[in-house]
C-alpha cells in the first residue's frame, strides 16, 4: 500500500478543499481521505507538502508516429518499422514525463500503434495507456493519405470500416475535411460526401464501434453533426469569403445550438497555438494559405478563440488534445499548454475537467480512469504549488504515478 498526500487535490470534477491523502494498492486507488488522515501501520507516505495532486492527465488527440519535427506525420510515412517504434516509445515516454497516462492516438501509420496498444496489453511495458484509431479514413490523395487509410468508393469505405472492426481500434477516425499539414488538400471543404459520412458512421456503429470527424470545414462539422459522429476534432468553422474577403473561422448561431444539443464530444486541439508557432514552426503550406488570404498569426489565434467562447456560451461539450507530434509547436510532453490554453476560454475547473474526468468518458474510460475515486486506475499527478491558484504550476511535474508506481520520483516527505 503506498500513500501520497498533497495540500492542495482536484479529484476529476472538482477542487477538494483542503487537499488529500490518495491510498494505492495492486495499482486501484483504494481510498481518497482528508490531509489528516493517518495511513495504516506498514503503508509508505509520500507527502508532497505545497503541492496538487490530481489524476494522470488524458490527452484524447495524439499521433504517437509523428516525432514533433515539421511535416512529421509526412515524414513518417517513409519510416521503416523499427525507426515507426523507435519514435512511438519515445512519444509516449515524453507524454509519460509530463503528467500523461492516458493516450488516445487518431492516426498512426499502418496500424503500428494498433500493434502497440496490442503488446502493451499482453505485458506492461511501464508506458501512458494506449486507445488507438490506426489510419484515418481519409479520401484519395486526402488529408494524411500517406498513412494508409486511403479509400474511394462505398465499397472501400465498407472495407475500410470493417479491417479496423477487426483489429479491434478503440474508434474509427475519419477526414472529414482537408488538413493543415497535407499539401494539395483543402481545409474549408468536405472531403466526403454526406452520405459517404454516413456510410462510415452506420458501418461502425454497426459494430459497436464511436466515430471521431477531423473537421476543419464549417460544412465538414455541418455533416459530422447531422451523421451522428461521437467526437469533432478541430471544430474550426473555416468558410471561404463569397466576397473575395480573407476565409473566415465563423459558426452561426444556428449552427453553434445544433453541435451543442448534439452533445458531440469537440477537442479544440489546442496547445502550441500562438501566432509565434504560425510564423516558426508551421508547415510552408500554411504559411502560404495565411499570406495568401491576407491575415496575420495573430488574428488567427484571436478569431479561433473568439469563436470557441462563442462555443462554451452554447454549452459546447469540450474536451482536451493538443494532436501531439504533428509540429515542433505541438510536441510530445508538453500537453499542459493545452490545457492552460483551453482554460483561456472554460476557466481553470473545466479546462482541468476536460483534460481527466470528462475526456475519460468521452473515450470510453470513465469508470476506470480521469478521477480520484475509489476503484479507479492509481494515475495519479502531483504538480507543485496550488493548481487553483495558478493553473501554469501544470508545468511543475514532482510525481507521476502510473498504474500505482512511480515512475518519476522526486523529493518528497516520507
């Protein structure tokens, strides 16, 4: 049995007044007690003092293959198996240093982090908690084409599908519309019909099986919505000016009533997304569209915030992901910005709920993992400092415990 106590405890739902002493025992959480709380004779302390302990953070949008250089996902479409491993380990050890115990990847190469997830279930490999989409299904020559989920016609769409029920994924992600970081793909415009949408929807509920839509097209999250889709990745409303006018991240008021009612879990995948990163780490094709339509890094960052407080107003259903690996701005371990950003827009309570208890249920793990609660995995976090006061003491990594063993132990009062 071990003990960790902090003087200051979010639990997955809210700030506990006056901090915890969290019991581990045979990786469970076998109890959430006061400060005070004497922990039975032969139980080790771990008291950490001025510090937050909460759960082990879960980031919902990662890309374990992409080692965080420029163009990566590209880039590892010509990786051989050993070097694809090499930077998956790497990726998750990364995540692991920064408080992460739970990933949820949405699009590696050919199944690799599928295979990852797999082994990782035969043997503990001491590594974040894998849930794993494989290739998204993408159209031909589409966005992230080059990892393999290629498709182009019904029939393909049902093959698709169903390869991925066979393997087992954890949720079928889809390309609704074009991306960032493929050249040649349009990003304020669907990439499937709605019908073909919905083709990949009934199949894979047919199976028992969520839908994830990348959707950075207002008329790509406009489908995602009407097909029923569980999770909206991007959400960013692009439009293109029908007066010649730069493109526009804007949602109707008609359109921000409908995602919320849907009650579509939406990951703004934040994280790295500052008008420095634009400038610096971006791929030449977005640097391209921005000068091209006129508008600064700048006023980028502005009217995508602006329009995800628009969001909360509604009562959109967030969530937290950064889509690490992608980019030097969005690299592996470094997810706190994510959520310090996403608390720029919720407040502090609910960016932190986005990021343990309420991103667990949205990815099938809420009885299990995102919370301090008896019976639930021992992920726990220990950061330094008082996380109500100041979110950005996230940053402070002391302890991460994951399935009840520490794995990066500091000083600390036993």
């Amino acid at each position: 049995m071990l003990a960790i106590r902090a003087n200051h405890a979010f639990d997955g739902e809210d700030f506990r007044a006056g901090g915890a002493t969290v019991l581990l025992e045979d990786g469970r959480i076998i109890g959430v007690e006061p400060v005070g709380y004497e922990p039975p004779s032969g139980c080790q302390l771990l008291d950490y003092g001025d510090a937050t302990v909460l759960p082990g953070l879960i980031d919902t949008h990662v890309h374990l293959v992409g080692d965080s250089s420029v163009m990566a996902l590209e880039r590892a479409a010509g990786y051989s198996s050993e070097e694809i491993d090499a930077v998956v380990v790497e990726s998750l050890r990364r995540h692991l240093a920064a408080g992460v115990t739970t990933v949820r990847d949405l699009g590696d190469r050919q199944f690799s982090v599928v295979e990852r997830r797999d082994a990782q279930r035969q043997i503990d490999d001491g590594l974040p908690w894998i849930l794993a989409s494989g290739p998204p299904i993408t159209t031909a020559g589409g966005h992230c084409g080059y990892l393999g989920g290629e498709v182009s016609s019904a029939g393909e769409i049902v093959a698709a599908v169903w390869e991925r029920v066979e393997r087992q994924v954890d949720v079928v992600k889809v390309m609704a519309s074009g991306g960032m970081v493929t050249t040649g793909t349009d990003v304020f415009t669907p990439q499937f019909s709605i019908e073909e949408l919905r083709l990949v929807v009934e199949q894979a509920h047919a199976a028992g099986l969520p839908v994830t839509a990348h959707a950075h097209a207002a008329a790509a999250v406009d489908q995602a919505v009407a097909v029923g889709v569980e999770g909206i990745e991007h959400a960013s409303y692009g439009t293109r000016s029908t007066e010649g006018g730069p493109p526009q991240a804007h949602a109707t008021e008609e359109q921000l009533a409908a995602l919320a009612a849907s009650g579509i879990a939406v990951c703004p995948t934040l994280g790295g997304f500052n008008a420095a990163a634009l400038i610096i780490g971006a791929p030449p094709q977005v640097r391209q569209l921005l000068a091209e339509a006129g508008i600064t890094p700048e006023q980028v960052v502005e009217r995508r915030m602006s329009l995800l407080r628009r969001m909360t107003t509604f009562g959109v259903r967030f969530i937290s992901g950064a889509d690490a690996g992608i980019a030097p701005s969005k690299a592996h371990g470094t997810y706190a910005e994510a959520v310090i950003e996403l608390a720029q827009v919720t407040g502090t309570g609910p960016a932190l709920i986005a990021a343990s208890g309420s991103a667990a249920a949205a990815i099938g793990l809420g009885q299990s993992k995102g919370r301090l609660r008896r019976g639930y995995d021992a992920d726990l976090l220990v950061v330094g400092g008082d996380l109500a006061a100041d979110l950005t003491v996230l940053r402070e990594v002391r302890q991460v415990l994951l399935r009840g063993v520490t794995v990066s132990p500091r000083p600390a009062q036993s």
